[in-house]
C-alpha cells in the first residue's frame, strides 16, 4: 500500500464533495425559490379571480384584481425558472494550488 493510494482516496472523496456542493447551490438557488412561490402563489389567487362575485369586483371598481394580480405573479414565477434553466447556476471554480510560503 502506498500513498498514491490513500491519495487517490482523499481525491475521490474532495470530488465527490465538490460535486455535492454544487447540487445542493443548485437546489437552493434564490431563483427557483422565488419563482416557484410566485407561481404558486399566482395560481392560487388566479382561481380566486375566477371565482370572485360582482360585489368584490364592484369594490375594486370594476377591475378583477385578484385575477390581473394572479397573472402577473404567475409571469413573473415563469420569467424566473426561465431564467434559471437558460442561465444555471456556475460551478465553484477549482481550488488554487497551496504555494510553499517564504
């Protein structure tokens, strides 16, 4: 046994760490959290647009708040997840080599 071994090991394993980093900044990307919230939350208030009576829209004067309100949030959930699978999130760059100190 030598100490190509036992390095090889401790290579595999900073690799496999480094690849568990970079799924885990990729699930808990800001975007993804933000848009799918925001998608959710649109299509939740949508459907209390759709099903809203004319006393509530009358009381908003005339406009369907909650559907106009709904879509816009469901847009702006959809432009975010967009943007996260046309522009992903980069890997960290790979650790500089240790240089002697003097």
């Amino acid at each position: 046994m030598s100490d190509s071994f036992s390095d090889k090991n401790v290579q595999d394993e900073v690799s496999e760490l480094e690849t568990k980093s970079v799924t885990a900044a990729r699930l808990f990307d800001i975007r993804r959290i933000i848009g799918g919230l925001f998608a959710v939350y649109g299509v939740i208030v949508m459907i209390a647009g759709f099903t809203a009576s004319d006393a509530e829209i009358d009381k908003a004067q005339g406009v369907n708040i909650n559907l106009w309100t709904g879509v816009g949030m469901l847009v702006l959930g959809i432009f975010f997840l967009t943007w996260l699978k046309l522009r992903p999130t980069a890997p960290p760059p790979p650790p500089l080599e240790d240089t002697p100190e003097k």
